[in-house]
C-alpha cells in the first residue's frame, strides 16, 4: 500500500511545466494520493516557449502526468483570492472524491513588475502580490481547514514560502512581505490547529529551476549555495510531499529551508 493511498490533497498554483505546483501535486501521486490541481486559466499565447513547444495545457498536463502515476486528478480553474472561486474549489473537491486530507498552498503572483525599489512600487502590485500569497493562502486555508475539522482524522497543510521569507533584499518588498507572512501564518496555523491532529509547515525554497527564474542568471544563484548548484523543482516537490506523510507527524509549525545552503539560519 502507497503511503498517500485514499488521501486527497489540493495543490494550487500547479499548471506550469518547470513549477513547484507540478512537482508537488506528481510527487504525492506517486505517493498515491488523488490529487486536485488549480490554475489560473492561464492564456496560451503567454506560456514560455518549452510550453508551446510540447503543447502544453496548464493544469491538464498536469493531471496527465497524475493520472501515469496511477493515481486520479481533477484539474481545476481556480482564484485563490476569490471566496467563490475557493468554495467551489472545496465543493467540486468534494464532490469527486468525498474528502479533503491534504492542501499544498503554492499560488503565487508572477514575478516581474514587482522587483523595483519601493519609490517606483505601484500600490497595486503591492497589493496584488500579497493577496495572492497571504489572503489566497489564508482563504484555501480556511476553507479546508472547515473540512479537516469535520471529517476529525487530522491533515497536513504545506504553505510556499521562500528564502525571501528569511531574509529581506533591495528591489523586493512585495515579495519580502509576502513571504514573510507566510512565515508567521505558518507558525500560527500550527500552533492553533495542532490539537486537532492537522500539522501545518512551510518550505522556503532558494533558487529553483523553474518557468518564475526565466531571465535571471542562474549561475549566480548556484554560486551562492554551498552545493554549487541550483535546485530543480522536483527536489522541492518530493519534499513537500515527504512533510504529508506519517514519518513527519512530528513536526509542524517550521519553516524549513530547502536551498543548497544559500542561507543555514534559520
């Protein structure tokens, strides 16, 4: 029996070929939980070139790679940071496969505009960064945490953060204070929702290769790793599926670095 067998987890921000999402929501397939995928509804023509070279289809080739792991997905077009949008998430969830164990809580705003000193910040990518990491996680959160309490057999609730949540840099203010409330969140979700058997951690990832670092020299983020190298995303997706199993039942509550040893503090 798989370690993940008969769970269902909801993996948000999951469309993208070289993405976290992905590698997260194939990674506890493959531990044979079904698992729901969302996505934005992403426009085609923006997709990177890899992407249009294989036909991608966001959040449906994502399910395909699920169902090969021998596992089910429901791939679905979702606003974290709509109330709507993530009460129908719950209840399509819901209604596919009955019950909700797991919530990896991975959207996040594209990066770009934001990355400018904070003269030259516009109020609404500001604002726009944060509700997508710190209110859509707090909405996904809330609402499947209604469902952990119900079904009262405990659950695992994994929040992305970043090595952005751990230390703070020039040009990045939305995202520092993105990342960094996530951080705390994290600290106050475990902290409440630990009595009732539901542990609750977050991975703050360094430089990752993914679709999100297209344009940045990767070889300066290697250069600042003890490794000498850049993580992929399926290293950071195996490990967010390892925090949903039973051999991590002890820990909740942490922030945990995964990032070649760019940053050991803590």
């Amino acid at each position: 029996m798989l370690e993940l067998e008969g769970k269902v987890a909801i993996v948000t921000g999951a469309g993208r070929l070289r993405g976290i999402g992905r590698a997260a929501a194939v990674s506890l397939a493959r531990l044979g939980a079904n698992v729901v995928v969302t996505g934005t509804g992403r426009d085609p023509s923006n997709y990177p070139q890899d992407e249009k070279e294989i036909g991608w289809k966001d959040i449906y080739s994502t399910a395909e790679q699920i169902t090969l792991e021998g596992a089910k997905a429901l791939p679905l077009v979702s606003n974290v940071v709509s109330l709507q949008s993530v009460n129908e998430m719950i209840n399509q969830t819901l209604s596919e496969f009955g019950r909700i164990d797991i919530l990896v809580n991975n959207a996040a705003a594209a990066r770009g505009e934001d990355r400018v000193p904070i003269v030259d910040l516009p109020e609404d990518v500001f604002r726009k960064v944060n509700d997508i990491k710190v209110f859509g996680t707090y909405l996904c959160t809330k609402a499947v945490v209604k469902v952990l309490k119900e079904q009262d057999q405990g659950g695992k609730i994994v929040n992305i953060s970043s090595t952005a949540g751990k230390s703070g840099s020039p040009n990045t203010l939305a995202y520092n204070a993105a990342n960094f409330a996530v951080v705390g969140m994290t600290q106050s979700m475990a902290r409440e929702l630990g009595p009732l058997g539901i542990n609750v951690n977050c991975v703050c990832p360094g430089f990752t290769e993914t679709s999100r670092m297209d344009g940045l020299d990767l070889g300066q983020g290697a250069d600042k790793t003890a490794i000498g190298r850049i993580g992929t995303d399926d290293e950071v997706g195996d490990f967010i599926a390892h925090l949903c199993t039973k051999a991590t039942s002890w820990i909740t509550g942490q922030s945990i670095n995964i990032n070649g040893g760019s940053i050991v503090e803590h």
